[in-house]
C-alpha cells in the first residue's frame, strides 16, 4: 500500500494509491477514521490496529476510488522535518 497526499476540490487529503495506480481511496473509505492534518501526523500517529485494519480493507473490495484524472497528487511531505 502506498500512501499519497492528494488534492481535491482545492483541499488536500490523505489516501492510497491503488495498485494499478489508476486511482486513490480516501483513508476513511481504508477504515481510518482519525483525522491525520499531514503525512507526517500519520508516519508518527498511525496505530497498528489501524495499518491492519487498512490492510484488510486494501484487499477487499474497494467501491469509492477517486480516479486520477480527479485529482492532483502532492509531495507526499510538505514540509519536512529537519534536525
């Protein structure tokens, strides 16, 4: 699973690249339900009960994929984090 922060309507959201990397699934549709504000939120907050329950939701059958075309994919970090 590779996780991608996207664009949408003019907001940002974080999701998944589907595997045949034609579209993104929101976090949410994935079973997270907490809301991460960036991709560094969710590195550093993500719980392993939630990484297997987006793993079982990865393989089972995804219904609300946004196609690429719809979206604008980001760096995956905005602003990463320096020593």
């Amino acid at each position: 699973m590779r996780f991608v922060r996207y664009e949408l309507d003019g907001s940002c959201h974080l999701g998944a690249l589907i595997p045949d990397g034609t579209a993104v699934v929101d976090l949410k549709e994935l079973g997270i339900e907490k809301e991460y504000s960036d991709m560094i939120s969710l590195i550093q907050g993500i719980s392993q009960d939630e990484l297997l329950l987006a793993e079982r939701n990865w393989h089972s059958n995804l219904t609300k994929t946004i196609p690429l075309e719809q979206v604008k994919l980001l760096a995956p970090i905005e602003r990463p984090i320096h020593d």
